[in-house]
C-alpha cells in the first residue's frame, strides 16, 4: 500500500504534465480559431467566385488553394497537438500506475514524454507553415487591389 509520504514525491512529478496539458489547450483553441476563420473566408470567396469577372476569379480561385493548403495544415497541426495532449495525459495515469504498483518503468516513461515533445513540435512546425501561407494569400489580395509588391 501506498502512503501519502510516498504519493506526494509523484504528484509533484505529475504537475508538469498537467501544466503541459494546461498549455497545449491554449494552444488548441487558438488552432480552432485560425482554422474557423479559414474556413469561413474560404466560403466567403467561393461564394464570389461565380460572380466575377476572369482575372478575379483567377486571384479567388488562387486564393482558394492557399487557404485550402492552410486548412490541411492547421487540421494536422491540431490533430498533433491533441496527441500531444493526449500523451501527457496518459504519462500522469503512467506515473501514478508506476508509484502505486511499485514498477520501473523509465522508458515507457521517457517515451512518452518523448512523444509529447515530438508531437508539439510537430504541431508547431505546421502552424508556422500555415502563419507563412496566409501571407500568400494576402499578398494576392494587395496585387488585386492594385498595389505592387
């Protein structure tokens, strides 16, 4: 049986997992928030297409693709840091189940730790990638409007 002398070293090891998901939520919803305002953008344009005339509908259609580029990194972008999330959470019920059955377990330990890491970079590689992408489409818009970069 565990005691609580024995229980508190691991809940003081668990916080930082905790903390991880705390942050990586934030992470989440800001995600969320960029992929909406794509998506609602990209019906915004397509909803305009048909009524142009052929060169704006050229630069509608351009800027179609990048936002559809921009939606597919952002899905993966969300979907790794939900698996980041999702191994923080299981290296705390890891931690627990390691103190409480008295089992070294350093390297299921180690590896998701390993495969929290991974995945949050992973998932801010593709938000970079999406934040440089939509200065594509922007770029299109001020070359629309008449303006020269």
């Amino acid at each position: 049986m565990l005691t609580v002398a024995e229980l508190i070293p691991v809940l003081q090891t668990a916080i930082g997992p905790v903390i991880l998901i705390s942050g990586v939520g934030l992470l989440l919803l800001t995600m969320t928030n960029r992929l909406g305002r794509v998506i609602d953008r990209a019906r915004i344009l397509a909803s305009q297409v048909n009524q142009a005339d052929e060169t704006t509908r050229q630069n509608k259609g351009a800027q179609l693709v990048i936002l559809w580029r921009r939606a597919r990194l952002i899905r993966l972008s969300i979907t790794l840091t939900a698996f980041s999330a999702l191994f923080a959470a299981i290296l705390v019920v890891v931690l627990f189940m390691t103190a409480i059955l008295r089992v070294e377990s350093a390297w299921l330990i180690g590896g998701l730790f390993i495969l929290d890491m991974a995945s949050l970079i992973g998932a801010l590689i593709y938000f970079l990638q999406d934040i440089n992408l939509s200065l594509e489409a922007v770029k299109i818009e001020i070359q629309e409007a008449g303006q020269i970069i």
